[in-house]
C-alpha cells in the first residue's frame, strides 16, 4: 500500500486468487479508483502463468459488454505484470448465496444478465470456461458482472494467440464442469450453458447440483446423475435448468441469446405462475381461500391512475454519459404524461429522488404516485444496457421488468418500447390520436437525438460555461437533421438566456433566440419551448408586452409543467406592474421545480420588488441551502 506501479497508486488489497492478486488503486491521471490485478509473486517467473495472464487481460480487452468486467490497461513495472480493470462495489455472487437466498425472479434476472455477457464473450471467439457463483459479481446498484477469465478459451483471427488446451486437460471448477470438460475434451460453448445451468440450479434450490462428499464422486455424478429438481419450482423454469444440464452438449441450448431469451420469457410469465394450493380439511376454508384470491386479483387488475418515472440511474458511473439517463427518464415522463387516465409526476419533482441510494417506494409515497418506472442505464462503446422496473408503490410487487441490451442507434426504439410497455402493464389503452402521439419521433437521427439530450442536460446545469456548450450540442443536433424542430426549441433557449449569463449581448442574442423559435414553430406549432422563448425575445428585446404574454400563455396551456415558461411569464407580469400575478406565476415554477437555483432566486426578488423583503430573505436563505 501507497506504492506505485506505473501511474497508478496502491491504495488497499482486494483479494487473492490462485491467478492473481487485486488491489484497489488509484489512476493518477484521471484521478479516479482503478482496481489493478497482479501476477503473485511466486507466479512472477512462471512464464506459462504470466502467459495466461495475459491471454486473459486480451480475452476481457476483446469484449465491450456491460455484463462483463472491463479491462483499462496492462503493463509490466519493476517486474510486476498488472492490468487495470473498473473498480465494482458489491459482492461475488457466492458472497451474497451465503448471506441470503435470493428471490426466484432475481435469480432468474441474474442468470440472464450472465447469459448475455456469456453470449458477448462467445460471439468474440472466448469461452469462459469457469462460471460460478465465485466469478459474478453484483454490484451495489444492481449491475451483474462477470469476473475471471483466467481460464478463458481464446481463438481471435491470429492463431498465435489461441488458447487451445491439449485433450485430456482437466480446465474449470469442480461441480461447475461440463461432462466435456471432465472427460478432459475441448471446452465449447455449450460448457459455459451447462455451467450456467449449475449456477441456477443452486440459486433457485440453495444446493448445488452435483455436490458429493468428494472430488472424483461430484466428477462423476456430473457425468453419469441426474439432479432433482424440488416440486415447488415452476413447470418452465424446471424444463429449462434440466435442458442446460443435458449431458450431451448438442442438446442443451444453441447459445447463450436463446438462453436468456428463454429466461426473460419465464419471467413475462411469471404472473401465471401457479402457488400450489394448500390443500384444505374443510369446504369452508376452500371457499374462503377462493374468495380471497379472486378479491387479491380484482385488487391487482384495477387500474393505476398515478406514476412516479424516476430518474434512471448512470449505473456505468461515467459523468460523460450522465446526460443519457435523464434524457431517457425526461423523455419517457413527457411521452407518458400523454397516456389518457394517468397522472405522471414533473420531471422538475421526480429528478429530486436522483441516484443508486433512493428507495423508490419511499420516493412513490411521497409523490403520492401508486406505482413507480425506476431504470439503469450503461453506455460503452456503442453498446447500450437499460434495465426498466414497473413497481407497484402500496405491496413492492413488480408489475413488469425488461432489460435491454442493444446498440446505442437503438435508444428512439427502446424508449418506444419502454413506453407502450407501461402503458400495456398498466392497462390503460390510449386513442388512436395519443397512439399516434406515442409513435412519433421527433427525429430519425439517433447522433441528431444524442446531441439533443446532451444540449439538455448542459442548458439545464445553468452557467455561463454550460450554456454554451448547450448551443453547441443544439447546433450539432440541428446539423444532423435539419428538420428537428426540438433542437431548434433548444438552440432558442439557449439564445435565450446568453444574455443573463453575459455570453453575448442580448442584442446579438435575442434575434438569435427569436430566429430559431420561429423555425421550431414553423416544423412544430405544439411545442411549449418554443413559444416561451419567442415570448422571452418579444418581451425582452421588442418590449412587445402583449404578444409576449400570448406566447406565455400558450407555451403554459401546451405544458402546464413547464416551470422555465411560469417563472418568464412571472418576470413579464411584475415587469407590466402586476406583482401579485407575477409572485402566483413565480411561485408555481418553484413548485414545479424547486431545487432550481435560478426558480428560488427570481422568486425571491419579485417579492423584494413587491417591498415584501422578509418573504424575500426567507427564500433568498433558501436558495443559499
């Protein structure tokens, strides 16, 4: 500890293993926590162990999956062969059996997210080789990683690099081999379903399948028994940990996609899943068990009326990518907010329960809202990892969950997705018009999209720096669809507010912001950005009072949430000499939005200009919280 290996410091050990040593560290550099793995040092002169571990370090540089450990760096120091990977907070999944049993819908949701990692490695030419509760671990806010490909068979396009192992060579861990790999045979991918197999049978019973009091008799029960699985377990479930378990690997299943195809349908199902009954000594306690459960039924089948969408959690924890969680989370709360019947919590209250530590069913019952949409989202190298839940806030019951792991040119259609999804779960049927609404895409363009929320996320944060970089990311969106009347709406925000922020002189600024509101409303009268900020350029600029509360007020009807448009409309009606008016309209856009900085503050100085300077010191200490 507190020595250095290259760039990075030693900070504390991790663990050990047979192949290696972690130790948590820090990158110089970047100034982030690493972890960085060692060649132990009565491994440093083996040149066959130094050899694997590097084979393994190319294995996990080869793959890009957010299921799978990623790899940063690799180097010799003083002697010492290390690589860099992403530090995980969480525990091994072996860690967490020995603490608890899981759920049987947990259990399933992990083996999948294994089985999509799994398939990532397999469709790179890499088997693994080594699954086992030991090798996955689960993050602290929910991700599923797969560790440990030190016994990895590698075939990339350069030959020389293979990790063939000569037939007869026993490779794995006892009770998590495939017949195949007992008999010593060349390892393929239907080794790792088989021993994905293992891992779920003991994560759905508490035992291990081919567990015996010995090395060589678990070895051959592997070869020759068939576990037993218990009644209790679902029909589906039972079929599918029997068919990876096959002996022959041509009848397991034909990749791991399938295999966790097949999961994630049980999963669908599980509604339908039948609790054995208990059988009863009476008729009248049959009766009573009947009615009771049609009364549950009824309970379960009433519509909600109220959502709460959460803001999606950057589970990646890069900062470059924050922008994409809540640009997902404010697309789908607008999209939904369409959806007849149903209540949708603002974006402006939602995104105060922000971050991996929020519990969402303490954040429902104080949004008053009966059910929650809570998310993760992962975003590395093209590929893209959502995780959605639909929960029900009163009984924590799961009313529907999916993840989706797809290529980032993706996003518009999982958004979609996501979106006609909860509104299916939630029984509510939208007119042909709100359909018709909920299948519009602002843009075709997904880098135009990206650009887009990017711009959000920066005009949002407020500051003279932020801003700017807000207009440059509308402007780019703009560039790459010309007719993305959203990002025009965001380029004349922006404009906008360039004055206040003193990034130009509202007379080079506001012609700016009026241009390009006008062009978003000439692709999209419907929109209440842009009208607000035309009305912002008719007030501050043309000093045209009465067309600028027109435009207000129809920015207003269009979103009644939109808080940027109450606290603009506020300043023109205490400017107009009706500060009473102008405090209501400013106080409701601290209400829409109350950890605003820029709401709290133009509240506080309507009301000293309306000479109520202790309301206004009041909310000006507020603002200072």
């Amino acid at each position: 500890m507190g020595t250095r290996l290259g760039l990075y410091e030693i900070l504390s050990p991790l663990g050990s293993g047979g192949m290696g040593e972690v130790y948590r560290a820090r990158d110089t550099r970047l100034d982030r926590e690493v972890a960085i793995k060692v060649v132990p040092e009565f491994l440093a002169k083996d040149a066959q162990a130094v050899a694997r571990f590097r084979r393994e370090a190319k294995a996990v540089a080869a793959l890009s999956h957010p299921n799978v450990l990623a790899i940063h760096d690799f180097g010799v120091e003083a002697g010492v062969t290390f690589a860099i990977t992403e530090l995980l907070e969480g525990n091994t999944l072996r860690t967490e059996l020995r603490a608890r049993s899981l759920p049987l819908e947990k259990a399933i949701d992990i083996v999948a997210a294994i089985a999509d990692g799994v398939a990532a490695a397999h469709t790179k030419g890499i088997v693994h080789r080594d699954l086992k509760p030991e090798n996955i671990f689960l993050t602290r806010d929910g991700c599923v990683k797969i560790l440990d490909f030190g016994l990895a068979r590698y075939q990339p396009a350069r030959s020389e690099d293979s990790t063939e192992t000569a037939v007869g060579t026993l490779m794995g861990t006892v009770g998590y081999m495939s017949p195949e790999q007992v008999r010593g045979e060349c390892a393929g991918p239907a080794s790792d379903i088989f021993s994905l197999g293992c891992i779920l049978f003991e994560m759905a019973t508490g035992r291990r399948a081919f567990a015996r009091a010995t090395a060589g008799e678990t070895l051959a029960a592997i070869l020759h028994d068939e576990p037993t699985l218990p009644k209790q377990i679902p029909s589906q479930l039972s079929r599918l940990i029997s068919r990876c378990l096959n002996k022959e690997a041509v009848q397991r299943f034909q990749s791991s996609q399938d295999l966790a195809f097949a999961l994630r349908a049980i999963l669908k199902r599980h509604d339908s899943w039948a609790i054995p009954w208990v059988w009863f000594g009476s008729a009248a306690l049959v009766l009573f068990a009947v009615a009771f459960w049609w009364i549950a039924s009824q309970r379960n089948a009433a519509p909600i009326d109220s959502l709460a969408v959460l803001p999606f959690v950057n589970a990646g924890g890069d900062p470059n990518t924050e922008y994409l969680s809540e640009g997902i989370s404010e697309y789908l709360i607008n999209t939904l907010s369409d959806t007849p019947k149903l209540r949708v919590t603002a974006r402006t209250l939602a995104f105060r329960y922000k971050g991996p530590q929020v519990d969402p069913l303490n954040a429902g019952r104080e949004l008053k809202a009966r059910a929650v949409l809570t998310g993760r989202v992962i975003e590395r190298n093209g590929v893209l990892n959502i995780q959605a839940d639909l929960m029900r806030v009163d009984d924590g019951s799961q009313l529907w969950g999916r993840q989706y792991t797809r290529q980032f040119s993706d996003i518009l259609s999982i958004q979609q997705e996501i979106s006609r999804e909860v509104s299916e779960r939630l029984r509510l049927k939208p007119s042909a018009e709100q359909q018709k609404r909920l299948e519009k895409r602002s843009t075709e363009s997904t880098e135009a999209y990206q650009a887009y929320l990017k711009g959000r996320y920066y005009w949002n944060r407020r500051t003279e720096l932020t801003v700017r970089r807000a207009v440059e990311y509308f402007q780019q969106a703009i560039d790459k669809d010309p007719g993305y009347a959203l990002a025009y709406a965001g380029l004349a925000d922006g404009y906008a507010v360039y004055g206040i922020y003193e990034v130009e002189s509202p007379n080079e600024s506001g012609p700016k912001a009026k241009a390009a509101a006008t062009k978003a409303l000439d692709i999209d009268n419907n929109l209440a950005e842009p009208h607000a900020s035309l009305a912002m350029t008719r007030m501050a600029h043309e000093w045209d009072w009465a067309g600028a509360e027109r435009e207000f007020q129809r920015a207003i009807e269009l979103d009644p949430s939109y808080a940027t448009a109450h606290l603009w409309y506020g300043i023109c009606l205490g400017a107009t000499g009706r500060p009473e008016p102008a405090i209501t309209s400013m106080r409701r856009a601290h209400q829409l939005d109350p950890l605003s900085l820029v709401n709290t503050t133009g509240l506080g100085w309507q009301l000293h200009y309306s000479h109520r300077h202790d309301d206004a010191l009041e909310q000006f200490i507020k603002g200072q919280k």
